[in-house]
C-alpha cells in the first residue's frame, strides 16, 4: 500500500501543469538535504502555496484556514513558545479543554506533531495555512503582549468534552458508544470534532456547515454575526454529512429530503444540546448546527437585559393564576430563551408544566416536554386541546402561528391556565392588534392578555477594549435629540478577546406592555397599535425598543451603529 507521502507524489505527476521529471528531481533534492517534502515543494517552486494547501486537503482530509480573518487568543502564549511555533511552523489558534489546535504549514512532518504534544503536553488537532501566513501571523500573537493577557490565562477551560450518544444499532460504526474521543482515528471524525470545540470556544450560536462546489464552508453565528471560519476538503463532504447524522440519530440514508435532529454534548461540567437541521441544496446538503446551553436559562432577567421596571412587571405578571403572556420579534431575537427562563422560575413541584414547541429547543426536568409533528397530524391546535385535557397549571405554546392556535390558546387562558407564547410583530402593542387581525374577537383578546413584551439582541461592546468615541456632527445630529450633551458614548477597538469585531456577548433590548383595564376598552373600541403604544408611553411610562436600546448606548453597554441596527425610531 502506498505511503501518504508516494500517493501525494503520484498525484503531483498527473497534474497538468506539473513536468513529471520535476517531481523526481524534487525527491532527490529532499533526499539529499533531508528535508520534508512539503518545504522542498515550497522552497523549488514546483507548484503554488495555495494548490499545494488544497492538494494536502484532499489527501489527508484536513481542513484548511485563513489565518488573515483569524483573532488569536494570547493566552495561548503561555503553552506553545515563540520559539517553538516558529521552529515547527505551528499556529496555536484555540485550546479546549486538554487538545490544542493549530495551524500548521507542513502537516506531513509526524515528528513535528510528536514534538508539539510532548512540549505543550496537550492532544494536538491540526489545520492547515500557508507558510507565509503563520509566519506573519506568529508576529502578530508573539509581538503584541499586555498584562491583561497574562490576567486572562488565569481564567478556567472546560476540562472534558465528550458528545453524550443515544445507544443506538445504527450507531455501531462509533468507536465509542458513549461519547466521541478527541484521539477517534477517522480523518472525517476529528474535522466534524475540531469545527463543534471551535464553536464552544467562540461563543457561536449557530454552525452553518454548507456544500459549495469544490468543498464546504464552515461559519460561526457569533454574537448575531455570520464569520467564515474555515473550509473543509471536497472529499470530506458527503463523510461530513454522515457523521454529523449519525451523531443527531438521523437517517444517513436520505439525501433528498430535509431532516432534523439534535445531539447533547458534555463540556466540564456543564451539558450542551445541538439542534441540528439538514437541508438538500445544489451541492449537497447544508448543516446548520444550533448551540442550545441551558445555563442560559438560569442567568435571571437582568442578565438578559430587562430594565428594573420590566423585570418587576414580567415577573409579577407570571405568578397571576390564569391569562396570557406573550413574546414577541423576529426570529432570532431570544423569545425561547425568555420563555424559558420564566418557565425556569415556575417550575416546581406543586404545578404541571406542559409546552408544545416546534421543535423543542431545551430539555429541561420537571417540564412535560412535547415535540409538534405535523407529518403525523400533532400541530399545534391539536396538540394544544390534547394538553388541555392533562390538567395544566402553565402551558407554554412554542408559536401561535394561525387564528385556530390563538383561539385554543386564549380560551385556554380564561379556563384557569397561565398561557405563555411567541408572536412574530414588530412592537408589543402590534401583537394586541395582531391577534384581533387573525379573526379573534376582540372582547376575548382583551379579557385573556395579561403582558406583552417586544424584544430584540443587540451587540454588547467587549470591555477589553472598550473606548470613548467621537462623533461626526452628521452622526449626532441624528441622535443629540434623545442624549444629554455630556453623554460620553463608547465603541470597542478589536482585540484578540473580541476577535477583533469590537463586540462581545449580547443583550436584550425589551419593550414591556401591561394590558390594563384602559387598553382592554381601547381594544374593544378598535383603536390602533399606535393608539395603544402612546396611552402606555403617557399613562404606564412603557418604554419603547428604541427608547431601552438608546438607554443602553448612554450606559456604554453598546454602540451607536448597534441602535440603528437594532431598531427603528418610528417602530
């Protein structure tokens, strides 16, 4: 059986633009000189950086990365010399719990690999990058040193990761039934390994895994934000797809039709879900990976960012014995995680807590959990009236998405149960009118509303490099009407812990509405949203999206750029 290195050769000679006679010159060189065989085809030329990257990508089923997009992290300083990086042209980029990846130019050389385990005595995971690129970008990570570095190595890693499996007879092609090792043989196994602990490490919320036509890209959804993050070889795709299935239970059979499914994985002590969907596209099929961490749940409202005087009436508001709460905004503004952290504050023993939810994003105990499948007939009016019939004290509807959905959910809430939902409007005296729109009688609508709270996530600036900043007179002119003039507003430069975007983490913007006995005659009047929104600004001093996401900006919590993006002054 060839060597990887003779196989590599074979392929050199068969490309088009390579001379065959070159390529066995090149093996005399480099046995002459004892040098590698990657440096000795760097160093003669015999075919670019960049095809010679993507040759090794096919052969070895590594994937490669663009160092000129990468942040590094300097606590990384500490456990793989200068020194030692450059003599081995070896990148840290990320540690995770005990394995340590880089980048590496020559990722042939196993006495590189033995050497780098040995001096950083951690499990090594490699990419690949260009030559150049490591060397330029070592300079970056070695050359820039501060106190507050040093003062982050101190901060703790996640200890194991291990990816919890359902025992299951299609999952024997594992090497470990209970988990998945960060030693696992398979090429395909430590690609899909080192895209899930890069995503852990970088706080993402989504990983888009998607089919091009010479590979697949992988993105990180960090903090709202699409980032390319790496490329995984052209071989490797349909290997990719497989695995992650085998990983979400799913059938690894079906190519043609979407799928969905999760997975759990346990980091330290703490448990992360996956959700996972799989979509048919021109390419293959696209993997989108959701990161769902129930410690999000249990961080309080303040954490999530509602103000003293939101927090105080969401919370009065769910200990009410019956009526209807409803959050709403667009997807991917936190809905589920404000649900569930008041769900979080209502469980206990003495109540039955029953959610439908499509799917379900969080399993938690103590909750009676059921998954909508329209395919077998259980949406959400259907299951609604079946849970109605389980004595519930709190339901929880993941979506009211048709007037048949809302008319069991209202009627629920005035039959003695507390009733909390999502709504997709853009204000929370949009979703009163709302519901009236879908054909609700209005007399219901204003007897069964108790709360309605309006939410989006805006970027928070990351304190390592926090700053003053100046504005452009145009820039304040658009804003000096809602600020005092000694308000000193504040933008994050880019540093290695915010990965250079200026940002980290995000918070809530929220706009909270009670429906008191004045909007219950309004709403049988008809009036509209905008009527509703100003007798709240004027009468319950209800802030709007705009107005929280302002107040935040004036506290140095985010930035100009943030509020516009965020929301709308006329909204």
């Amino acid at each position: 059986m060839d060597t990887t290195q003779e196989r590599i050769l074979r392929t050199l000679k068969e490309l088009p633009n390579i001379n065959p006679a070159d390529v066995d010159a090149l093996i005399e060189a480099q046995q002459d000189k004892n040098i590698s065989l990657v440096k000795a085809l760097v160093k003669q030329g015999i075919i670019p950086e960049q095809d010679l990257i993507a040759l090794l990508m096919r052969e070895l089923h590594i994937p490669s990365i663009d160092l000129t997009k990468y942040r590094f992290d300097g606590r990384l300083k500490d456990i793989l010399t200068e020194k030692t990086a450059r003599q081995y042209l070896a990148m840290p980029l990320s540690l995770l719990g005990t394995t340590l990846t880089v980048a590496i130019a020559d990722p042939l050389n196993v006495f590189a690999l033995d050497d780098l385990r040995n001096v950083t005595g951690k499990e090594i995971e490699i990419v690949i990058a260009s030559e150049s690129q490591i060397l330029h970008s070592i300079g970056r990570l070695y050359e820039s040193s501060s106190a507050r570095m040093a003062e982050e190595a101190q901060s703790t890693e996640s200890k194991d990761f291990e990816i919890l499996q359902k025992k299951d007879s299609k999952q024997d092609v594992l090497q470990e039934q209970g988990g998945i090792s960060v030693d696992d043989e398979a090429p395909v196994i430590r690609i899909v390994n080192l895209v899930i602990k890069e995503a852990l490490h970088q706080r993402a919320s989504d990983i888009h895994i998607e089919p091009l036509e010479q590979g697949m890209r992988v993105r990180f959804r960090i903090d709202g934000i699409l980032q390319d993050i790496l490329t995984i070889p052209k071989e490797s795709k349909n290997a990719v797809g497989v695995r992650v299935k085998l990983m979400a239970n799913l059938d690894i059979t079906n190519t043609q039709t979407p799928q969905d499914g999760r997975f759990k994985m346990k980091v330290g002590q703490q448990e992360v879900d996956f959700r996972v969907s799989l979509l048919p596209t021109t390419f293959g099929q696209k993997i989108v990976m959701r990161v769902l961490d129930k410690n999000n749940l249990s961080v309080g409202l303040s954490k999530l960012g509602f103000s003293k005087n939101a927090r105080s009436v969401l919370e009065e508001s769910i200990y009410k014995p019956y009526g209807m709460i409803l959050v709403t905004g667009p997807t991917g503004s936190g809905k589920s995680t404000t649900l569930y952290s008041l769900i979080s504050k209502l469980n206990t023993s003495d109540r039955n807590i029953i959610t439908i939810e499509e799917p379900v994003e969080y399993l938690v105990d103590g909750l009676t959990q059921i998954e909508v499948r329209p395919d077998i007939g259980l949406d959400f009016a259907t299951g609604l009236r079946a849970v109605l019939r389980q004595s519930p004290d709190v339901v929880m509807v993941g979506e009211i998405r048709d007037a048949e959905t809302a008319d069991i959910a209202i009627k629920a809430s005035l039959t003695g149960q507390l009733v909390l939902s999502t709504l997709h409007t853009n204000s929370a005296a949009g979703a009163v009118t709302r519901l009236v729109d879908m054909g609700l009688e209005p007399f219901l609508v204003a007897s069964s509303l108790v709360l309605v709270c309006a939410q989006r996530l805006c970027r928070r600036i990351c304190d390592s490099c926090k700053k003053p900043v100046d504005l452009t007179p145009e820039i304040l002119k658009k804003i000096q009407h809602r600020i005092k003039s000694d308000t000193v507003l504040y933008e994050g430069k880019g540093c290695e812990h915010c990965r250079g975007t200026g940002y980290k983490g995000r918070v809530g913007v929220t706009e909270v509405l009670q429906i008191d006995d004045n909007i219950r005659e309004m709403l049988l009047k008809k009036k509209t949203s905008m009527d509703i929104t100003r007798y709240a600004q004027g009468n319950q001093g209800m802030k709007l999206l705009f107005d929280d996401v302002v107040d935040k900006m004036c506290a140095g919590e985010t930035t100009l750029t943030e509020v516009f993006r965020v929301a709308s002054e006329d909204e």
